[in-house]
C-alpha cells in the first residue's frame, strides 16, 4: 500500500526534486514541474514515452499540452498528498526529459 510521505521522506525524497526545478503547488500537497520542448512533436513524444511509464507503475500525472509546452502536476489522490510515486515519477519523466 502507497503511503504519504513522512517528513523525513519529504526531506531526502522531494527536497532534491524541488533542487532541480520542481515546485509545490500552493493549496495542495503536489508538485508540478513545466516541461519546454523544441516544437510540438518533441513535446508529444516525450509525452507518449512518459505515459508508458506512468501505465507501468500505474501512477498518473495531471497534465496538459500548448505545442510545446508540457505542464505536470504529481499527487496521489489514494493518500490525498505526495508519496513516493510521485518521487519516482518526477525523476523518470526528468530523466526522459534529458534533466536528470
């Protein structure tokens, strides 16, 4: 079972996620990161890639798409907050994105 991350967790899972670029989102206990591509066909793709890999894990990520701009927002709703999903995910779609 996925659990909200502790306080700890929160330091030494999310504080270097937040280091390379990723920010809280005011109100809720997410993150969300904007994604900058060449044109939109880099941006869909990198889109596809990272969809397959949230199926894998079976963790989702809100997100939207103007041509070449991606806007990704990290929770887990079945916690109602950030847990280590979210961690993992962050840092595969920065990997996919070539930040990380």
């Amino acid at each position: 079972m996925t659990e909200k991350l502790s306080d700890t967790a929160r330091k030494t899972v999310l504080q270097p996620l937040l280091d390379a670029g990723w920010q809280m989102v005011d109100g809720r206990d997410a993150i969300t990161r904007t994604y900058q591509f060449d044109n939109f066909v880099e941006a869909f793709g990198w889109m596809t890639r990272a969809a397959f890999w949230a199926e894998k894990w079976d963790h989702h990520p809100e997100w939207s798409n103007v041509y070449k701009t991606v806007i990704v927002t990290l929770t887990t709703h079945d916690v109602d907050g950030l847990s280590s999903l979210d961690a993992k995910l962050a840092r595969k779609f920065d990997q996919l994105a070539g930040l990380g």
